[in-house]
C-alpha cells in the first residue's frame, strides 16, 4: 500500500504499464495503457519532442492547456500530463471503439438514424465548447470522432442476419446496413480528441464574443475576422462530418489540392446519385444548411440542434421508449 501511494504521488510516466498502439499521427503514437494504481485503462499519446521545433514544442503545451479546461461528457478527458527529457505524455481516457472514420469504411455509411445518434453528440461538445468554454476545435473529422461500443446483438436480429445471408447476394452490405440500423448499430457515447489545431477564443459574460484588447474599433480586421468567424468552421466541419456519415464519401475531394481548394471556396458540392437517392430531404436540408459558404448565414450549433431532421428524431426516440 505504502508502494502504491509512492507510485501515486509521483508525477511519472512509470505508473502506467503500456499496451499497444491505438492509432497514429504525425508527431504522435497513441497507446493503450493501464493505470497501475486505479487499475483504470487509459490512453497515452506519446510525443517526441526531439521530432518538434519550439513552436511545435508550445503547441503541445497550448493542446494540453485547452483540454485541461474541458468537461463534458462528449469530449475527450485529460486525465494528467506528464514531460521529461525526451517526450511528452498526454494521458487520456481511453475511448475503447477507436475512431468513427473505420466504422465507416467498415459499414459503408450509416443510417439516418445512426447518422442523427453520432452528430448530436458532436454537436452537444460543440455547443460546450463554443458557448460556455470559448474554444474551437478547428480539425473536426471522422478521424478524431471516437466511440464506445454496446452491444446489441439479440436473438431476434441474429435469425435475421441469417436469413439476409441466405436470400441477398449482397448480404455482406447488408448486413452492415442492418446492424447499423439496429439498436444504434454499437456505437454508444460519441467523444471527440485531437485538440491538436484547437484555439482558444475570448467571450464576455454573456458568451458573446468579445475583443481581446480594448476598442473593437482599433482592433486589426484579421483578428476581429478570426475571432468572429472561428465557431462557424467547426460547424461547416460538422457539415462534412454528417454528409460523410450519411453516404460514406466526403462532399469535396479532388486529387488535386487546387482544385479542391477552389470548389470549397464555392461551397460546391452535390448530393451524388444513387447514393443520396434515399436519403430523407429533411436529413439534405441539415446539411445544406451547414454546408453554407456564407458563416453568417450557417447554421450555428444551437440553429443546428433546432434543425427539424435533429428534432424528428428526439419525437421518435421518446415513442420508442
Ligand atoms: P494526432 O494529433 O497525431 O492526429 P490524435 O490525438 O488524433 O493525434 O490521436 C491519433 C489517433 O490515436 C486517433 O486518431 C485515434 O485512432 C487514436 N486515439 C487518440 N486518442 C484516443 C483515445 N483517447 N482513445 C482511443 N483512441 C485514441
Ligand atoms: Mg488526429
């Protein structure tokens, strides 16, 4: 006991017995990890530091810094932050279903109702973050959107798995689409990470933006702009996010970079036949109303959760019960 309290004191990277590699970005590994002490599994991104410059080195400690302030329970927690010589230790809760963006490459896409499960969770962090915390997150995708499974496999499904694997040639999608129509499709709590690109933004009282020094009317335009249009690229993000859900491709993607820059410039991007022919107008209408070049005339994330496709659901969840 005398050895477990010393090992809790100290401020050490030894604590945590590591396990293997969740995922991987470009500076950083992220592995699974047991606290020795609580017997809790968590998630250490671990970051070189001999791999970063002094700027690289401060966005680091700016990343900590910002999750350090966040509490919600669709945001990623950061249990403790630990730096030595060589590398600095980003200890997490470990969000045991990994990222989104391989359940979609593993279903193809999701239903609508799965599709509505996974955005509102992302919307109720962002609405935390931008109203009550003043961040924005800046690198919102299906990437850094992890889950929780639950499972939801019942009798009743498993005969008809097996009878969709008897009578459908293309029973492997199906199935897929079954299940993700299914009690959620397994994913349960959504909670999204990577605060890597995240920046803080200054509110007043009323969580109404304000200038961080003085008299707006001597602020310089970029930071009046920056400030003033940095909530509105994580809503044209959430945009992205749910067009990806829903169909299983990203509205904009070019091989080349220019070009892609140009038609997100232009906002242009369609809802592809035959793969949004059955999807609702209700469930169009959301992303359209996200998908807005003009952030003025964007869906903010309070107009978002008001959206009638959002609403439709909360009618539909209440009658299943
Ligand atoms: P980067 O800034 O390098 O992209 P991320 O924070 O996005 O780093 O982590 C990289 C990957 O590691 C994620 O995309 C995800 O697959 C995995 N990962 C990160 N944090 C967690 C976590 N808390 N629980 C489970 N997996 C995680
Ligand atoms: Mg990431």
């Amino acid at each position: 006991d005398e050895n477990k309290r010393q090992i809790a004191s100290r401020k050490s990277i030894e604590r945590y017995k590591m396990g293997g590699v969740l995922g991987e970005g470009a500076f950083s590994v992220v592995y699974s990890a047991v606290d020795l002490v609580s017997k809790e599994k968590v998630a250490i991104k671990i970051i070189k530091k001999y791999q970063l410059d002094q700027k690289q080195r401060d966005n680091v400690l700016k990343e900590v810094n910002l999750m350090k302030q966040l509490n919600h329970p669709n945001i990623v927690r950061l249990i403790e932050f630990i730096e030595n010589e060589n590398y600095f230790y980003l200890v997490q809760e470990v969000v045991s279903g990994g990222e989104i963006f391989n359940q979609i490459v593993k279903y193809t896409y999701f239903s609508e109702d799965l599709s509505r499960h996974v955005i509102i969770q992302v919307a109720e962090a962002l609405l935390y973050m931008h109203e009550q915390v003043g961040i924005v997150h800046r690198d919102l995708k299906p990437e850094n959107i992890f889950f929780k499974p639950i499972k939801v496999v019942k009798e009743d499904q498993k005969t008809r798995l097996q009878k969709l694997r008897k009578s459908d040639t293309n029973a492997k999608l199906d199935e897929g689409k079954f299940v993700m129509n299914y009690g959620g499709g397994g994913i349960g709590l959504i909670k999204i990470g990577d605060f890597g690109l995240s920046k803080q933004i200054v509110l007043n009282e009323n969580n109404s933006l304000k200038t961080p020094c003085g008299t707006i009317g001597y602020t310089a335009p970029e930071i009046v702009r920056d400030m003033k249009y940095s909530k509105e690229v994580d809503m044209w993000a959430l945009g992205c996010v749910l067009y990806i859900l829903l169909c299983g491709f990203p509205p904009f993607f070019n091989d080349s970079i220019e070009e892609l820059t140009k038609t997100v410039a232009r906002g242009e991007f369609k809802f592809l036949s035959p793969w949004w022919d059955e999807i609702s107008s209700g469930a169009k209408n959301c992303v359209s109303k996200l998908l807005t070049v003009n952030p003025i005339q964007r869906y903010t994330v309070e107009q978002f959760l008001k959206d009638p496709w959002i609403l439709d659901s909360e009618k539909g969840r209440h009658s299943h019960r």
